[in-house]
C-alpha cells in the first residue's frame, strides 16, 4: 500500500481577462504557499498538436527536482570522480 497522500483535485475556476491574466484565488495561494513576487513555472502538456493541459508549479521546486536528477550525472562527469 502507498504512503503518498498526493492527489488531483479542481480546487477553482478563474477567468482570463483581456490582458491574459488571471487571478490565483487567496485560499490556493495560502494552502500552497505563494507569496507576492514568487516566480511559477508553467507546465503545458499537447495532445494531438494541441495544449490540453495547463500546470503551475513553484520555480524553486523544479529547479530542485532538476538538480536532484542532473546532480549525480554532473559528479561523473566532473575530473577526478570515478563513476
């Protein structure tokens, strides 16, 4: 059995104004701790050649899982270190 508590849920609906943008609702903002100034990633998935999904995920996160993945190629490539 799996100890990940992790889920998908639709958590709201926002709308797009004419500008592009929207607005994060304050309850999302609060349960994922994002504050003013924070950068997001925007992840896009296509299907068929069209965008079917649309993913917002804090750039420290991400450029955490990528020096976790790209960390242990880097130190083999480095002189001096023995794969």
């Amino acid at each position: 059995m799996s100890t990940d508590d992790s889920c998908f849920r639709v958590e709201s609906m926002v709308t797009v104004d004419e500008r592009g943008q929207m607005v994060l609702p304050k309850d999302v903002r609060e349960k994922a701790g994002i504050f003013p100034g924070e950068k997001l990633v925007l992840v896009t998935w296509e299907k068929e050649g069209s965008v079917c999904c649309i993913s917002l995920m804090k750039a420290d996160e991400l450029m955490g899982m990528v020096k976790k993945n790209l960390e242990p190629m880097l130190q083999q490539l480095t002189p001096g270190n023995k794969p």
